[in-house]
C-alpha cells in the first residue's frame, strides 16, 4: 500500500486535475509515492512523471529551523531519513505506472537532478515540491524549475509554513506565478 507522510492530500488531487498538453510533471522527494500517485491518477495529458528522490539514508538539513524541530519518534533536531529499502518498495508499487511508461524515478539528489542535462531541456507543467524545505533550497528549485515551465503551469508546495514562502512567491512573479489556492500545510501557484 503506498502511504504518504503529509496532509491535505485532497488539494493535491484538486490541483494536479491540469492539463499538461504534452509536458512533464514533477515531484521533488518522492519518499513512498502518495503524492506521485496522486499526481499521476490526477494529471491529463503529461508526458511522464519524474520522481527525484536519492534515498541512501542521507543525513541533511531538512528545514530552517531544524534545531527546535522534534520529529515523531526522533532527537530534538534529528531529521528523518529515507532508505534505499523504501525506494525499492517504492519501485515496486509503482511497477504498473513505470511499465505504462508514466513514472521514471531520478534516483538522486534536487541538486545533482537540476545539474544533469537529460533533464534540462524538457518542460515542466506540473511540479510538486516536497524535498528539501530549506527556504534556499525551495528558492533553487522553484527559479530552476520557473525556467523551463511550460506556457501552462502549476506548481505545488509541501509544507510552505517551514520556509519563507512569501519569499519564494516573490522569486516567482517575474516568472508569471502567482497564488492560486492555499491550505493549511500546501499551496498552489499557477502560470
């Protein structure tokens, strides 16, 4: 069963009913695939999901204020981290979607994905951020991704009360984003 580890999975779904007329969608931090599911029973017309995830119990700075924060079952400060035992589980409850040629997982990190040039000439209608959530991390990503988006676009954003969100839709106006619709822990701007 493929479980996800945010809320507001209902406004996901809500948004990612979008018409991507031919372009790719997007997931930064996959980790067990609730919202790349959600994404991809979702999305009309993308021409394949990339999910960047790198797995391998990576230890990092995972928010801003990282030192007060308490994660269930962790130390003050300690972030979760993700094993290459939940991405192959993962593989393997996406084989339907990956053998309908829907999903291709960039097992690797935001930064090295945005380096590598077989990703850097496609454009992106949908994209839903949910790794990193350093503000300068979600800033990167964001200009990174605003730079190849298509005519039509949506981004989504996961826990945008942990970083300076206000920021990052300021990054994005030049770009032709602005807030669409916003819940308690998710936000959508559109182009």
């Amino acid at each position: 069963m493929i479980q996800g580890d945010s809320i507001e999975y209902d406004l996901l779904a809500k948004w990612a009913d979008f018409d991507c007329k031919g372009d790719y969608s997007c997931e930064i931090g996959v980790r067990d695939g609730m919202g790349s599911k959600i994404i991809m029973d979702n999305i009309i017309n993308n021409f394949m999901h990339i999910g960047v995830d790198p797995y391998g119990d990576r230890v990092y700075q995972h928010i801003d204020n990282q030192e007060n924060f308490q994660w269930d079952g962790l130390e003050k400060g300690v972030a979760p981290t993700y094993s290459d035992t939940i991405r192959d589980k993962l593989l393997n409850d996406f084989k339907s979607y990956r053998n309908a040629g829907k999903f291709y997982l960039a097992n690797m990190t935001d930064t090295l994905f945005m380096c590598h040039p077989e990703y850097n000439e496609k454009k992106y209608a949908f994209v839903h951020f949910d790794g990193p959530h350093m503000t300068r991390d979600v800033i990167t990503e964001a200009v990174w991704f605003a730079n190849r988006a298509a005519g039509s676009c949506r981004f989504v954003f996961d826990d945008y009360p942990e970083y300076n969100m206000q920021l990052i839709s300021d990054c994005l106006k030049p770009f032709g984003f602005s807030v669409m619709e916003q819940g308690r822990n998710k936000i959508c701007l559109q182009k």
